[in-house]
C-alpha cells in the first residue's frame, strides 16, 4: 500500500497525469468556497461517479475542465474505474467501500492543496 505522497511522485513520472495545473480560475473558487466545501464535492463526485460497481459511461464520466476536482481526478488517475484498475489495482465490476472511496477523496485533496501551494499556472489539457 503506498502513501500520498509515494502516489503523488508515481503520477508525475507520466506527461499526462502530471501535465495537470489548477489554472487561476480553479484556485480562486477553492478560495472561494474554502476546503470543506471542496472535499465534500470531492466526497461526492466520488460516490455518485466512481464508486458504483457499474458506471454505464465508465471512462467518460469526468469532465477535463469546470471543477477542481476533476482536474485532480485526472491527475490522480482517479477519474473512471478503467484509471483505478490500472493505477491502483482495484478490480473492476465491485462498488467501493467508504474507506476506499476516503482514500480516493484524501488523494484527491492532497493534490489540490499542493496545486494551492504552488500557484501554478494553466491549465492541462
């Protein structure tokens, strides 16, 4: 089982993954609504889009742009069930449990405080 931080440092030796930047734009609305707000977005972008056993659009259910959060889905390797098999070895076809799903969110929300942090600019793709 790695850490955060061992995640984090896998995901940046893709150009992908690691090409992800939260723009101006992004930050100012983590601003605005403060972490919270934004992990509990996280929490049930989660839920409703990722944690279903069965995810009829699977692999087309995060946007590229519009939250935080979906930019830190992508960047994370968290945006569809296909990423998380293939990132995380967790098996296709069994809904995730809370724990799994706070791992995920937890992730998620390590890589937005770090974007913060950095004040970097545009966005990925």
């Amino acid at each position: 089982m790695q850490t955060i931080d061992e995640a984090l440092q896998k995901l940046q030796t893709s150009p992908f993954r690691a090409r992800f930047r939260l723009s101006e734009k992004d930050r100012a609305y983590v601003r605005a609504k403060g972490l919270p707000v934004i992990r509990r977005h996280a929490r049930d972008f989660v839920r409703d889009r990722l944690a279903p056993a069965v995810i009829p659009n699977d692999g087309k259910q995060t946007p590229m742009r519009g939250h935080p959060v979906f930019l830190a889905q992508h960047a994370c390797a968290c945006c569809c069930r296909g990423c998380l098999q293939k990132w995380y070895k967790v098996p296709p076809g069994i809904a995730l449990d809370e724990a799994q799903q706070e791992a995920i969110v937890n992730l998620l929300m390590a890589w937005i405080i770090r974007q913060m942090k950095a004040g970097n600019g545009p966005n990925g793709p």
